[in-house]
C-alpha cells in the first residue's frame, strides 16, 4: 500500500477544513447549541423525564446523530466531488495510486473530522445539561462505526453528484427528515402501535436507539440490532464503491 499517497490526500483535505474552519465546525456547534437552548432549556423545563432521563440530556445522542450524518456525508461528497468539478480526478486516476488509498484517503478524512465535531459537540452539550455515559467504550465504537459508514455513503454520493445541487439533495431531503423521524427528540415507545412499526423501517431509529443506550442503557431497540443494521450498511456501502471503481461509473467520463 502507498501510504505517502494516502497520507497526501488525508493531509490535504484536513488542512481544507482549516481553512473552512467556521463553516466546517464554528457553524455545526452554533447550531446544535441552540438546538439545547431551545428543546433542551426551553422546551425541556416544561416536559416529564423520558425513561427516567431528563429531557435535555435524552436529546443529546440525537443531536449528536444529526450532526454526525449530515457533517459525514458533507465531507466526503465535497471532498471527492471537487476533483471530478476541476478535472483533476484525471491526474489521480493516472497516478500510481489504487481505489483502496484513495478511498482510505477521503474517507479517512471525512471520518476523522466529523469525529472531532461529535466530540465538540459532546463536550458543548455538558455545559447545557448534566450528562453521564454508561457505556464510554460502546459510545465510541458506535461513533466511530457511524462517522466512517456515513463518509463511505457521503463518498459514493460524491461520485454520482454531477451538479453542486446534488449534493445537498440527500442530506436535506433525506437524511435530516429520517433523523427527525428517528427518534431524536422522543422515543418511538411513545408512538401509537401503528406508528411505531412505521418507523422501525426508518434505519436511522436502530443508530440512534443504540448510541442512547450507550448513554444511558435506554433503547428503542435491542443494541445488537442497532450493531447489525450499521454492519449491513457499512458491507452495503464498501461493495457499492468497489462496483464504482470497477466500471468507472461517474469518474472516467
């Protein structure tokens, strides 16, 4: 493996977050905190515990999921999109780089800065609510396994994105309303039976239910269900961008 050429890529796209750096954290932080203020505080004083956990505190997983998708998959897609919009995916493709290092490469960067902002952000919302996390080691497997799954689908959207518009399509139409749906700010068990089973077709529900117990040994659905759904899709989203690379679909044309 070249790792110079993986470290190449990787360096170059976390110094492009330096550069960005309002937009790609500042910005991120700003509106999740007033996601506490306002749910959290507001909201918050006037609703009952949840399971026993306080209102604010139950948010936080959700929240930190919300940022974690749309940031993830932000990255990624703008972090290979841009090569295809300025023609130097040409000069990538011809240099004695594979598929893999250029996807650990990207991915990896991606992956890394949204886990940096899911840590800010934890630490953002310790000093709206008192927060306790049961399970730190489970807390970590799941957001790492959350911010390199959702790089790998930011990633192959990039690849199929023609256009700037494209871009924002999946993480706007799709990804935010499945997060609000998913259980962010109430649990599915509150639901009518009908609308329960509805949303247990929402994948988002299994992530978040199981980074809450991870929290706070609460959730929606079994944890080790929640583990498969990510595996299944992580394996989902590895062999869509082996099938890319093999056909060339949207990068040698």
């Amino acid at each position: 493996m070249n790792i110079y050429a993986v470290q190449a890529i990787y360096k170059y796209e976390m110094a492009r977050t330096a550069r960005t750096l309002f937009q790609s954290v500042v910005a991120p932080v700003i509106s999740t905190s007033l996601y506490f203020v306002v749910f959290g505080a507001a909201i918050g004083s006037r609703i009952t515990d949840i399971d026993g956990v306080p209102y604010g505190a139950f948010i936080v997983p959700g929240l930190m999921m919300l940022s974690l998708l749309t940031q993830s998959i932000s990255n990624a897609s703008f972090g290979i999109y841009m090569p295809k919009f300025t023609g130097s995916m040409y000069e990538l493709l011809s240099a004695p780089v594979s598929f893999l290092e250029i996807v650990l490469g990207y991915v990896g960067a991606a992956a890394t800065k949204s886990l940096i902002l899911g840590l800010i952000i934890l630490a953002t919302a310790g000093l709206f609510v008192p927060l306790e996390i049961a399970h730190p080691v489970w807390m970590a497997l799941f957001l790492v396994l959350t911010c390199i799954t959702f790089s790998l689908f930011g990633f192959i959207i990039g690849i199929w994105a023609t256009s700037f518009e494209k871009l924002q399509i999946i993480p706007l139409l799709v990804i935010t309303p499945l997060v609000f749906l998913g259980g962010s700010f109430y649990s599915v068990n509150m639901l009518p039976p009908l609308w329960q089973t509805i949303t247990l077709f929402n994948p988002v529900v299994y992530l978040i239910s199981g980074f809450r117990w991870s929290f706070y040994e609460i959730s929606d659905v079994d944890v080790t269900i929640s583990l498969t759904v990510i595996g299944l899709f992580l394996a989902l989203c590895l062999t869509i961008i082996w099938w890319i690379f093999r056909t060339g679909y949207q990068i040698r044309s």
